[in-house]
C-alpha cells in the first residue's frame, strides 16, 4: 500500500550538485500539499533550513521520497 503525503509528514528532500557538494539528503517536513503530484517543503540543512514550492515525488535531484525503512 502507497503512503500518501500529508502536511506533517518527515521526508527526505534529494538536493541537487552544485559546485561545492554533491547531491546530498536532507531532513524534511511536509508543509502543504499541492495536488497529487507535488508538496511544499521546509527542508533542514547544516546551516539553517529553507522552503521548497512545487517538488515532486522520486529519487532524483530537487525530489523528496519516504525515509527507507530499517
């Protein structure tokens, strides 16, 4: 059964490369659902935390998906 985001929800947001870092997993929590494809996000970095608008679904860069189970 697909888990359904809801605005609460700890996920993980997939940063993108730039310069200095690779792609890199951040802590994120679920601020709005926008439809059934893309969620807003406040995501938690090393120096602070900032908001997404619009990020869909997956395992690519600029995307969030469930923490795996352990």
């Amino acid at each position: 059964m697909e888990q359904k985001p809801s605005v609460g929800r700890i996920v993980h947001y997939k940063a993108p490369a730039n310069d200095e870092y690779e792609a890199r997993i951040f802590a994120t929590v679920i601020t709005r659902i926008q439809d059934d494809e893309a969620v807003d996000l406040c995501v938690f970095g090393q120096a602070g935390f900032g908001f997404r608008q619009g990020v869909k679904k997956g395992d690519e860069q600029s995307q969030w998906n469930w923490p795996a189970r352990v």
